[in-house]
C-alpha cells in the first residue's frame, strides 16, 4: 500500500491510558478515518467514587465515534 492511500483506511482504534491519546490524536490529524474506539469501561475514582472516563474517551475525537468500552 502506498503511502497516499493511509487516508483510505478506516480505523478501529483501541487504547485507554493518557499515551494511547497522543496516537489517536496523530491518526486523526492526519486525516484518517477513526470509526470506533475501544476503551477500558468507567471506573469508580475519588472519595466519591465517581465514575472516571479513560483518557482517550475523553478525547473529542472519540466523542465523535462510536466508542466501546471492554469488560474484563
């Protein structure tokens, strides 16, 4: 595949923690075409123990995708 083609591939990303954003990110700006995102599901963090999103669902991008979350 010729590099003028990467743009033709559509995407199904899968990541959780804070570094997995920076690729993600570098995907999309690129242009490619992100059409889900597979992440850990919501935990419970904090005295309140409120349900935390990973990083990369935090992220617009996988806003604007269909975006899964994994149960273990």
């Amino acid at each position: 595949m010729s590099v003028d083609h990467y743009k033709d591939l559509r995407i199904i990303y899968m990541g959780t923690p804070e570094f997995a954003v920076t690729s993600l990110d570098a995907l999309v700006k690129a242009g490619c075409t992100i059409v889900a995102v597979i992440t850990a599901p919501d935990k419970p963090a904090g005295r309140g123990m409120e349900l935390q999103q990973s990083a990369v669902k935090n992220m617009p991008s996988a806003k604007t995708s269909l975006c899964f979350n994994l149960k273990s």
